[in-house]
C-alpha cells in the first residue's frame, strides 16, 4: 500500500479546532527554549486553557523528560482518528513527542534535514489534537528545515523568541528575528533566560553574562520583553526531576496572549 502524501489540506484539517498556535523558538541552542515552552504550557493550563505541545526538536527531545512522562509512551496511540497524545500528569497537557516513539531513552535520530520535514508534515496532518486553545511548537536550534516546514504549513498567531544575555545568544536570535519579518510571522514577545542569579542570603542580583540585553533586544525590534527569567536552583530541580508543572513561579502572568 502506498503511503499517504500530507498536504496542506491535511494539515489545516487537523489544526482548524486549534485556537492559538506559537512558535517557541531562538536559533540558538542551549539557551532554554523547551523550559520556556513547558512553563507556558503549564502557565496557560494553570488559567484554565486546554494546552498541547509539539517537541518539533526531533535530533534532541527534552518535553517528556521536563514533564516526568516518558514512561507513558505506550500511551501514544494511532486510531481512526489519528495519532492520540500524551497527557501530562498534573494538568493534562497533550503532549506529541518523537522521544515516544523510540526504543529506549538512549537512542538517537539520525536524520537529514529532508526526513525532519517530512516527519514534521507527517505528523502535523497525522495528529488528533481535538478542540485545544494553545498548541505551543518547541523548535530546535537554526532557521533550517524545521521551523520553516512548520512556518509554510501551519497559520501561526507568531513566534516567542528566546534568548540569554551573551552577545553570542543575542546575535543568533537577531538572525531568527529577521528570519521570522522576511517569513510575514509575527513575533510575539522574547524572553531572556538565565537573566541573572539572585542571592539567596542577600536577595543581590547577580548578573553572570552581562545585564540589560534582553532590554536592548527588544527596543531595537520594537518587540515586547515577556520576561527575564533567573538561574533558579529550584526550577532546575523540578525540571530535572520531571516536575515542571509543579513549579510555582508563573513568569508569563503579564503575557496577554
């Protein structure tokens, strides 16, 4: 039997009962982008929205390890309808990873930019994700094939762009930025991770690779600053431990959107 080709029909189809669609994306890599979406995952459940996320990063997915479900593969399942989500443990957020999918915890992906596109539109025609408010994409590093795939075929609300103070960081996201005006998406708001560390004895912010570039970032676009997210100790222990959605901090209570 030959295989079904996805077409942009396929995929409007599938996305027509999702309300918001967002991109969480940088162009540069290590700098937090899968902890940003889970937190605004877990930010819109906490005010009552139905919340997806699609870990786009096939080459490295971090989703079900943030939310403690990588146990719960068996749970992906294909029917009639479609490919059926994980959910989440505390607020049920669907969650459609490749890391479900394979063997072990261990083993790679090993594929070209050709196979991510096509892996991508598979599962974007493919994946039954029902009536959801935000349907949140966690994107790998770059501007190459996966982001552009999801650009061309899916009708975004925009993108967060996320970054970290460094000059190196910041230069990338700039190339993402310009990427994201010369593809007609909006972007939406960036975040500066790893903004400073706070002093647990004297409450002293201590700015580790420099202050203010999230600042400078956004007034040069003309883009909102969302937030400026600290080192924190106790994020890290929730996220390494599969927690995330039991963090308490809600950095994105101002994000209108």
């Amino acid at each position: 039997m030959q295989e079904k080709i996805i077409t942009g029909k396929d995929i409007a189809e599938r996305m027509k009962n999702v309300k918001h669609k967002i991109v969480v994306t940088s162009g540069k890599g290590g700098v937090g982008k899968s902890t940003i979406t889970a937190l605004l995952a877990t930010h819109y459940a906490k005010k009552g929205y139905k919340a997806g996320i699609f870990d786009a990063d096939f080459l490295g997915p971090s989703i079900p390890k943030l939310f403690g479900i990588e146990r719960k593969a068996k749970e992906l399942t294909i029917g009639e309808s479609g490919i059926t989500p994980v959910y989440s443990d505390r607020f049920g957020i669907e969650i459609l990873s490749i890391q479900f999918m394979l063997p072990s915890r261990e083993s790679p992906v090993i594929w070209r930019g050709l196979a991510i596109n096509t892996a991508i539109r598979s599962f974007l025609g493919s994946v039954d994700w029902g009536e959801i408010d935000y349907l949140l994409f966690d994107m790998p590093p770059g501007t190459g094939d996966a982001i552009l795939t999801i650009l061309d075929f899916v009708e975004l609300d925009g993108l967060v762009m996320v970054t970290t103070p460094q000059d190196m960081s910041v230069s990338i996201v700039e190339k993402a930025i310009n990427m994201a005006k010369k593809m007609d998406s909006e972007v939406l708001g960036i975040v500066e991770n790893m903004s400073y560390l706070e002093c647990p004895k004297c409450g002293e912010r201590i700015y580790l690779f420099g202050e203010g570039r999230g600042v400078e970032l956004s007034r040069k676009y003309g883009i909102d600053l969302i937030a400026e997210i600290p080192f924190d100790l106790e994020l890290m222990d929730y996220a390494e431990r599969g927690r995330v959605e039991d963090y308490e901090v809600d950095y994105f209570e101002y994000f209108y959107y």
